[in-house]
C-alpha cells in the first residue's frame, strides 16, 4: 500500500508538472500569435496607405498634365514642379490626417 502510494505522488506529480510545462507553451503560442497578428495588421495599415498615395500622386499628376495643357494653350507660363510638390504635400496631409 504504501509503494502504491509513492507512485501515485509521483504520477500526480508528473501530471502537475506537464500541466504547467503545457500552460507556458501555450502562452508562449499565444503571446506569438499576437505580436505576429499585430505585425500583419500593421503591415496592411502601411500598404493600404501607400496604395491610396500612389492613386492619389496619379490623380495629381493627371491634374497637372491637364492644367499645363490648358495654360499652354493660353499662352501662360505654369511652374509645374512647383504644382505637383504642392498636390504631393496635400495628398500627405490628407491621407496622414484622414486615415
């Protein structure tokens, strides 16, 4: 009886043991999982802004290939390097502060 005892404290104990060895694994995956999810969700925030700055810099410039046209036609002069920095700095704000 008291040898079935000793191995009963012993498989307990091992139980208890491989329970907690189990625990922290298991928050070890978890806290992984999150930093990893975090950094995904992150990763598309930044792409997604790029991709509306890209389409944005395209309306700009389509902008200012129309009104240089137009000003050339008139005969006037337009600084358009002065123009599209002007466009690229709103589209910055905007996506910046909007989203």
């Amino acid at each position: 009886a008291i040898r079935s005892a000793r191995l009963t404290s012993r498989h307990v104990e091992h139980h208890i043991v491989g329970n907690l060895a189990g625990s922290v694994c298991y928050t070890s995956r978890q806290l992984l999982f999150l930093d990893q999810a975090e950094l995904t969700i992150n990763t598309l925030i930044y792409t997604k802004g790029r991709l509306q700055l890209k389409d944005l810099t395209a309306t700009s410039l389509d902008k200012l290939a129309e009104v240089t046209g137009l000003c050339r036609g008139a005969g006037v002069q337009v600084h358009g390097t002065e123009m599209l920095v002007s466009l690229e700095g709103s589209n910055t704000k905007w996506l910046l502060t909007a989203h």
